[in-house]
C-alpha cells in the first residue's frame, strides 16, 4: 500500500470518528441555544477531513489534487493550539504530538485524540504545536508534487 492510501486511511478514520464523537456531544445538549452555530462548522470540518481521505483511498483522477490540498489546510488548522486572553483554540483530529508552553513546558503525547475548541470564556494560557500534522503537510505536499509530475503538462496559451 503506498503513503497516500495510507494517509487516506488515516484522515478518513479521523474525520469519521471526530463526526460520530461530535453528534455524541451535540445530540444530548441539541435543544440549548445557538449549539448548531458551532456545531455545523466543526461537523464540517470532519465531514471535509474524511471525504479527502476517502478520494485518497479511492484515487479519485479527478478530485486526487484537490483533496491532498483539502488535507494540507486541515492538517495547517491543527499544527497550533492556543488560550490567550480569555480565547481559545484547539482542533486535533489524530495524534498529537507535540509541546505545549504555560506556566511551564510540557511533551504531550496522544494516540488518538479528537478535539475541537472555540471559547471566548477560557481562564487558561497556553500555546501548544503538534508535530504530527507537520509530518503529515510534509508528506502530502511530496506526494502533491510526485503526482503533479505524473499528470501530463497543459499549455495555455
């Protein structure tokens, strides 16, 4: 099995599992106000991540670029992690692997974590970077260009 299908393999279990985690939070609190606001945009996101996976195992002719560069942006969305001043961010849809700095310097290591975050209302700092979907930008951004070579070159003008 090549790198691709494997990454493909790896964003479509992460965007599955994010998905059904996240209706598993959202179903029990539905009825509150403005739930949906944040739980469309994060559902998205998921539903994104498992579809680039799914054209990556499926070698898709004509949607293979554009879903390794769909990958590319949801993996740049999870490399940093932040609360400052009362907002907070965090979206990891895989492992992390990374540091996290606060009061102190701490290696964090998850095999699999699902996470998303927004708040307004945070009383933490920290800002954190996880290792993993750098690793993984690297590796689709080389497959992007191995593939782009392959494609047969089209003259515009």
């Amino acid at each position: 099995m090549d790198r691709l299908k494997i990454l493909g393999y790896y964003q479509f279990a992460g965007g599955i599992l994010g998905f059904f985690l996240l209706l598993n939070i959202w179903i029990p609190i539905w009825h509150k106000r403005n739930v949906e606001v944040l739980v469309i945009p994060i559902a998205f996101l998921f539903i994104l991540l498992s579809t680039a996976g799914v054209l990556q195992i499926t070698r898709n002719k004509k949607f293979l670029l554009l879903s390794i560069w769909i990958s590319i942006v949801l993996q740049i969305l999870q490399v940093v992690s932040f609360s400052l001043k009362g907002m907070t961010y965090t979206f990891c849809a895989s492992s992390y692997i990374g540091l996290q700095v606060s009061d102190n310097i701490e290696v964090i290591f998850n095999l699999f974590l699902i996470n998303f975050k927004i708040s307004l209302a945070s009383t933490e700092s920290f800002i954190s970077v996880n290792f993993i979907p750098l690793l993984l930008i690297g590796l689709l951004y080389t497959e992007f260009q191995r593939i782009s070579s392959l494609l047969p070159k089209v003259n515009i003008s």
